[in-house]
C-alpha cells in the first residue's frame, strides 16, 4: 500500500462527504419532516452517525496496528 490508512481514509471521505450532504439535504427538503421535533431527531441522527463513522476509520487502523505489531 502506498498510501497510509489515515490518508485514503480522509481521501474516501472527502467523496462520501458530499453524497452524505446531498442525501440529508433531499431528506431535508422532501417535506417529511413536518415538525421541528422531526428535524431536530433528524439532526440528532445523522450528525453524530457521520461523526462516529469518521472516527471509526481512525480506531480500525489503531487496532489494526495494535494486531499487526502482537504478531510481529
């Protein structure tokens, strides 16, 4: 590999990114969310659910590292 995890992590993210933007924002302006308890759920939702996604990269390659060093 010539690129480390962290690197096509951020470079596969900054493709999601958008498409994840796009997808909210179709949600968002579809009109299924009539209330603002509904919008605030939704945000509630998916905020953190990209945010956890994200960092999930960075504990994967931590606990890869972690195995590969065991079985060195």
């Amino acid at each position: 590999m010539k690129h480390s995890f962290k690197e096509l992590w951020n470079r596969a993210f900054l493709f999601v990114g958008p498409c994840w933007y796009l997808l909210v924002w179709m949600v968002w302006s579809s009109g299924q969310l009539v209330t603002i308890d509904e919008e605030i759920t939704f945000l509630a939702v998916v905020v953190p659910g990209f945010i956890i996604i994200y960092s999930s990269g960075f504990f994967i390659e931590g606990w890869h590292e972690k195995k590969k060093r065991l079985h060195s």
